[in-house]
C-alpha cells in the first residue's frame, strides 16, 4: 500500500522579506501547519501531535524505511520549502524508544529530491558501526559517514547552515547552552524542501522520537570570489599522444553486428536450432500454399554444416522469410526498410527439380517489391539482386519463395542497403569519422581469446559461423581482418590488433601479423594477396591477449604463466615484423595479487605498453545526483589509479624505462542497460570523459594511448537502431577535444570551490592547456563539474598575450540528466561562439560543461 498525506502548501509571493521566510514550528496546534509535507511513501510509520510535540514511531521491519539509492524511497519525511539561497534550519528532537538492534538515522535534513539529502542527527547502527548509543553524525545521500561526532544523540538540538554549497553542522545537548561546530560538508545540489528525515535500515526494533520545533531561518547571501587557473605558457612539458583519444570495438552485441555493420539479417548462414516446423532459428514460413515441408540439411550445405531444405510438391508455393535484424545478445527486432531506398540482396542456392525461378521479395506492411532469380543445375550458386523498398516499415520481412514441385536449398543469404561502404554502415561510418579517431582497438575484449582469425578471412559467404563461448552467440565472420582494415582506412585510423592469447598459441599469433604485414611470397601474405590486398598493411600495434589475469578469460592464466607465454609470443611475433609495438595485459596498481610486478619482472621491457582497464561503476537505483557525482568524479580516482601503475612499473624496471601505459579499456558502465548491453548515456558522462583526457594529458610521459569501450552501441559512444544514430555526450567530448588538442602539455594551476569537501574530494573545476608544436596556440580545456551552477574564473597566462579573438567550443546541456535519444531530439549539444580578450580574461563556465578555448599569440 502506498500512501501519501499531503497538506497543499500555501503559495508564496514572488518577492519575500528575509523575515518573511523565517519561520518557526512548536507543534502547539492539533493539526499539522498548512506549510508541511508529511510523506510516508510505505504504510507502517505514524506522526501524531502530543500538544508538546510531534512524535513520530518508525515500526521494525525487514531493510527498515529507508531513503538510500536501491529503487523504492520509503523513508518518512516531513517537508516544506526551502527558502532561496542561504539558511539555517534547526530542530530539536528526542529519542524516547530505540532497541540495542536498531539502525536508524533521525534527522533535519536538506532535500533536493526525496531520495538526495543532506542529513544532520542522530545515528546509530550496531550492525555496520558496533554502535551501542545514537551519536550526532551528518551524511549526503550515498556518501556514508561523511561526518561523525562523539556527542551523544538521544536528547540534543541540531543547526544546519547552508552559505552556497557549504553546510556548517552543529548541534548542542538538549535545548540550552552552546552551539558546538560538528564540521562541515559540501554538497552541489540545491535543497528545494526542509524538514526531517526518519530513516531506519536493518531488521532492528522500532525507534520514536519527539520534535519540540522546527525553524527555518533565512542567512545573508556572500558573494564568492571568481576561481583562478594559470597556465605557465612559456614552460611547455612533455608530449601529449594523440592516440590518448583511441577507441575500441568488440564482437559484442551489437557493437559490429547491428551496428558499425550494413548486414541487416541474423542467422544468414542459417547456423544453430532448428525449430519445431523445421525452419532454423531467425527464419520463418513464408507464403506457404499447399503442402510444404521444412527441414535443416546436414548432408547437402554451403558453409558451417547445415542448410535451409525447403520440400514443395506439385502446385505448392512457400519459402522462408527472416524474422529478425542482425544482433548478438540483444532482443530480436524485425527489419526495417526505407522507402524508396534499394537493397542489396546475395543468395547462395541449390534446387533439385524445381521448373520455375525462385523468388525474393522485400514486405513492408501489406506493400512488397519482388524479383526473380532463374537457376540452372543442381550446384550450388551465388546470385544478386537489387530491390526497392516500396514503403517505409518498421516490421518488415524478406522472403525467399519458390513454386513446386522440387526442392530448394538455402546455403546463405545477405541484405545490406545500397551504398553502404564496402559493408559498413555509412550513417554510422559518417557519424564516427566526426570524432577523429587516433587509434582503433579489435576484436576484443574476452571475444579475443577464442577468436581464431583465419575463419575470418577468404569469401564471406563461405566463413564458417561459430559459436562464441566467451558472449554465448553466433560469431558470423563476416567481419574478419580484412574488413576491420578496411574500416581503419575508411576512418583513417591506427589499427590495433588484439592476439588471441587465450586458446592460441605464439605460432597462430605469428602467423597473423604476416597475413597483415608479410610480403606476397610469404604463405599468409600471399593469402592476403588472395584476398585482394597485395600491399601489406602494416600493422604495428598489437596486444598479446586481453584481461588473461581474470578467471572469466578463456585460457585464463597467473601472472607467471602468462608473462611466460608472453616472452614465446613475442619473440614469434617480432620474428615476422622487428617494428612491431607490443602491449601486454596489466591490471590496475597492484591489483590481481601484484600482477603488474609478476609480469614486468619476467618481461622487462620486451614489451613497449602495459595495458590497463578501468570501468565505473554506478547502480542506475541510485538517485541520478548520487550518480552524477560518482561519475564525474571518477577521473580524479583514475588519475591517481595510473599514477601509481606508473610508479610501479618504476620500481619493477628502474628509471628511464621505455615501456609506457595502454590505457586501452576504459568507460563508465550502468547497472542497467538494454540487451547488448546499450545504455543513455548522459552529460555527466561526457564530463567524465573530458576529465579522462585531462588525466591522461598530466600524465603523457607515462600514458601513451587510451581507448574507450566501445565506439557503437555496447556501451557505446554512439548509439543507433535500426534507422537512426545518436551521439551520445562520450562522442561529443571526443568530437570537442580531438581538433582541440595541442602537442605539447602546459603545466596549470587551478583554485576553485570543491564538490564534496570529503575523502572523495572533487574540484568543481579541472583544466587541461596545451600548446600547439609552433608555440602560437594555446587550448585550455576546462571541465565544470558543478551540476547547477555556472562558475567564473579568473585566467592568468603570464607574459604570454592572446590576440582580441577567442574561439569558444562548449559541450553542454540544460540538465546535467540531459542525454541524447536515438532518433529524438538532441539535448546534448557542441555549442561554438566567439569571445574578446581581455573581456574573456574572466570566464564564466557553464554547469555541467566542457569547454575548450582556443587562444592564438
């Protein structure tokens, strides 16, 4: 039962007195002011007015009513609104029951949702803390004993002060004597109610307390000085890489399949189950009069070991239609056409008997457009066709039909849509080539580790399908080496090439580098000659495995036994190529039981880059300001996370040493995605980015290359269906930094408000500058974190003078929840002006915001 007692809250005038705001509650009267909320969200609280006080009883219950981040918010609250700008809001309150089991938190509190608080009273938890008597402690919402005290809680008064982001808490024993200063906490999210908060957690006994009052009080405003960044221009360090902006793509849901990848059919080559009606997964019956039999052929196929066998006796008509567009672990969808767009269509056949043509018709809605192919013999054949959709329909089909009697075979099938780029994607391929990849990473990921590369090279129709074990779905091959080269080309990007390591060996990883950089009378480069590419591709970078310290890692191994195969694929790989750039798997500092010391002490420097991963998680229950401040927060953590790699590695190889951080993995990552693992990602993702690029900017003498996972749809920096593309706030800060970005790095100083005040402490402002290789550019970066506020700063650029124009490029939202839907309107955008100096000498950085300032001497 869900109950919700409201008293309408009495409108305000525009304008009020500070005195006019003030207000104060004794709980004298029978019923509760007008001015209050009293919410129970769960039935099972109760409130009553004792003509002293209003006594409120939290029964025991099982997780207890709480307010934090896992779904339902059911916490008792009594609530009013919160005066603008500054205030204090003080209490006094009494605990006349409790239990030695109870776990409860009473409170007056901040509200700026019903779930994001700032909380300052008594707590007591003997399950988290062995506590056996309340103590005056304060917290925000998701940020658990921000702040603690040792006075006792059972009879005491409480102040909450708010002056900007700050609150002072303090708090006296009973109602009398002085004020005693708790502490302080920050917190960015303005209250829009005040009241008290009544949390319990835990199975333990019930707790009551009494109120004696409530009062707010209005506080004079205080005008804060603007912030200060510095960049020491004339004092240029070391090198910023270019490939800290690389990216990565994996045979992943629908990162390649269903995404990067023209193909719309699933299941083309007509692998896996065969269904009761004899039709193979991902197909159907189609158009069937009279008597038509379906069954799966193991005996006559064109690839991987099984056909479609349809059975038509005399006069009969029927075939089978694809039910679904391409995809791995996500939900089937049927296709969608365009109208008045042509597809491509590719059939790879056999018939045995049949008199007339067979034929492929394209259905959408009740509309269709067909075409015929004639065939000859009893071999199997490969023929084209193009048709045009005849209407829009986004619950198409394909169907392939014949007439009996006679028997057809169906080997493979493909339908792409005309002028796709030698089969990707092209609205995807466009919307990707605006973010100027340096580097692309492939094809894994765990997929990598039972990746074999040569079922992905030769004709497409004839690789084999294979199940992959690390993603449990249909691997097609049909994208393979070739393919992803070609992809690099299209984007003019670096490859790099992930070997499998796992259930390979040196010789197969060996093997690979001369399909891709041998010369033709090489077997594997005359191979690749064969495949239509008689120059080599030269590819230098390439990883030995991925993630072999993680027990969900096929072939997973310990840190000696990998840094072992490793020293073996090495040397076979570099027999091949000398050049090559190789990457071994690294964990984070000294994760994974000292794995980085185990490898590097076996490997020395034979190997140039140590690979290191880094996701953030989030519960997407959490109430999105909890969220949003893990997540921009996150480069900070990741920052010193790379740092102390570095200093590891240090230790292990002495100073001087030559191999450098592949931070080759990195994202934030929701608890809650679509199949596939798709996700809405919002601006404070973007934010989180940028900070990311700043972080690996500081440090570019020891991080050489950064690729986030992944690129399309799987966490993916642009997200797409079927029709449409999306780029999320993680694209659009790539699309801001990538021409925005100097050679060399500045050294900046920054002196600004901070976020959290606590153990997670977060600048609201972070700056990156660089300086361009003629030393007459200057790029600053800044990043606001700040969720609501915009946030001036001082610049200071030494002797160093920028001419009058300033180019503004702003990444930016109305709400920091704002993201980008596929198909919809974007609400996430690149905003690009002009500015004057030395007008913009002080700036003002918007909230929730990116910002790059392109400065010319």
């Amino acid at each position: 039962m869900r109950l919700l007692l409201c008293a309408a809250l009495a409108l305000q005038p525009a304008v009020m007195t500070m005195a006019q705001q003030a207000f104060r509650d004794d709980f004298q009267q029978p019923q509760l002011d007008e001015r209050w909320q009293w919410i129970v969200p769960s039935e099972g609280p109760q409130m009553s007015l004792t003509k002293k006080a209003l006594q409120v009883t939290v029964p025991q219950r099982e997780k207890g009513y709480n307010h934090w981040t896992k779904g339902e918010t059911n916490a008792p609250l009594l609530l009013t609104a919160a005066p603008p700008g500054n205030f204090a809001l003080e209490a006094h309150l009494r605990l006349t029951q409790f239990g030695p089991d109870s776990n409860f938190h009473f409170a007056v509190c901040a509200a700026a949702s019903k779930s994001y608080l700032v909380a300052l009273g008594p707590f007591m938890s003997p399950s988290l803390y062995q506590m056996t008597e309340p103590q005056v402690w304060a917290e925000p919402t998701g940020r658990g004993k921000a702040l603690t005290s040792d006075m006792a809680g059972r009879d005491v008064s409480l102040r909450l002060e708010r002056r900007g982001d700050t609150y002072t808490c303090l708090a006296r024993q009973a109602a009398a004597g002085p004020w005693q200063e708790l502490g302080t906490l920050v917190d960015p999210f303005a209250p829009v109610e005040v009241g008290l908060l009544f949390k319990t957690f835990g199975d333990g006994a019930a707790v009551t307390a009494e109120v004696e009052y409530v009062a707010v009080e209005p506080l004079a405003e205080v005008a804060e000085p603007p912030a200060r960044i510095k960049v020491s221009v004339e004092d240029p360090q070391h090198e910023v890489n270019p490939h800290i902006y690389g990216h990565f793509i994996e045979h992943l849901g629908r990162c390649i399949y269903g995404g990067l990848w023209a193909e719309m059919l699933n299941n083309r080559k007509f692998a896996g189950a065969v269904q009761a009606n004899g039709v193979i997964e991902g197909w159907g019956p189609a158009d069937v009069v009279g008597e038509v039999k379906f069954a799966a052929d193991n005996v006559h196929w064109y690839v991987g070991g099984q056909s479609q066998r349809i059975e038509l006796t005399a006069g009969a008509e029927g075939g089978v239609e694809a039910l679904e567009d391409a995809g791995r672990g996500h939900r089937p969808t049927p296709l969608a056409f365009q109208a008045g767009r042509q597809y491509r269509v590719r059939l790879v056949v056999r018939q045995q008997g049949l008199q007339g043509p067979i034929r492929v018709t394209l259905k959408a809605g009740d509309q269709s457009a067909s075409g015929e192919v004639a065939l000859e013999g009893g071999d199997w054949q490969t023929h084209e066709l193009t048709l045009m959709a005849p209407a829009d329909g986004l619950d198409s089909r394909l169907a392939i039909t014949a007439q009996g009697p006679g028997m057809l075979w169906i080997g493979a099938v493909s339908l792409m849509p005309s002028g796709n780029l030698d089969g990707w994607r092209r609205d995807v391929i466009e919307a990707v080539r605006d973010l100027h990849i340096p580097i692309l990473r492939w094809p894994g990921g765990n997929f990598a580790s039972g990746y074999h590369w040569q079922d992905g090279i030769g004709p497409q129709d004839k690789r084999p399908p294979r199940w992959d074990r690390a993603w449990n779905a249909w691997e097609w091959n049909d994208v393979g080496t070739d393919e992803f080269l070609r992809l690099c080309e299209l984007l003019g990007t670096e490859p790099y090439i992930c070997a499998n390591a796992g259930e390979a060996d040196e010789r197969e990883a060996a093997e690979w580098v001369e399909y891709c950089n041998g010369p033709t009378d090489a077997h594997f480069g005359a191979r690749r000659a064969a495949s239509g590419h008689p120059e080599p591709y030269n590819v230098k970078y390439w990883s030995i495995g991925n993630e072999m310290y993680g027990n969900w890692q096929l072939g997973h191994l310990d840190a000696v036994k990998y840094a072992l195969k490793s020293v073996g694929f090495v040397r076979a790989m570099r027999r091949v190529d000398p050049e090559l750039k190789l990457i071994v798997n690294g964990v984070d500092a000294e994760g994974s039981d000292g794995w980085n010391r185990k490898v590097l002490g076996i490997m020395g420097s034979q190997c140039g880059y140590l690979s290191v991963h880094f996701y953030q998680g989030f519960d997407s229950n959490n109430d999105p300001r909890t969220n949003y401040l893990t997540v921009v927060s996150a480069p900070i953590r990741v920052e010193g996370m790379l740092a102390q790699t570095g200093r590891i590695m240090e230790e292990v190889l002495g100073k001087g040493h030559s191999v450098k951080i592949a931070f080759d993995e990195w994202n934030t990552w929701p608890s809650r995605t679509r199949p596939g693992f798709s996700a809405d990602y919002a601006i404070g993702d973007g934010v989180f980015a940028a900070g990311i690029f700043h972080a690996m900017m500081r440090l570019g003498d020891l991080v050489a290359m950064g690729n986030i996972a992944q690129t399309v749809n799987v966490l993916g920096a642009i997200q797409t269906d079927r029709l449409y593309v999306a780029k999320t706030p993680l694209a659009l800060a790539f699309q801001l930094y990538t021409p925005r970005t100097g050679r060399y790095m500045l050294p900046v100083e920054v002196e600004c408000e901070h976020l959290t005040g606590d153990d997670t402490d977060c600048p609201a402002l972070d700056a990156a500058a660089t300086l361009s290789q003629d030393g007459r550019t200057v790029y600053l970066a800044v990043v606001n974190r700040h969720p609501s506020q915009a946030l001036a700063a001082r610049l200071n650029l030494g002797d160093w003078r920028p001419g009058e124009g300033v180019e503004v490029a702003q990444m930016m939202a109305d709400s920091f929840e704002a993201y980008n839907p596929v198909g919809g309107e974007p609400r996430v955008r690149i905003v690009s002006s002009q500015a004057r100096w030395p007008d913009a000498e002080t700036f003002s950085f918007p909230p929730h915001s990116a910002t790059i300032l392109t400065l010319r001497r």
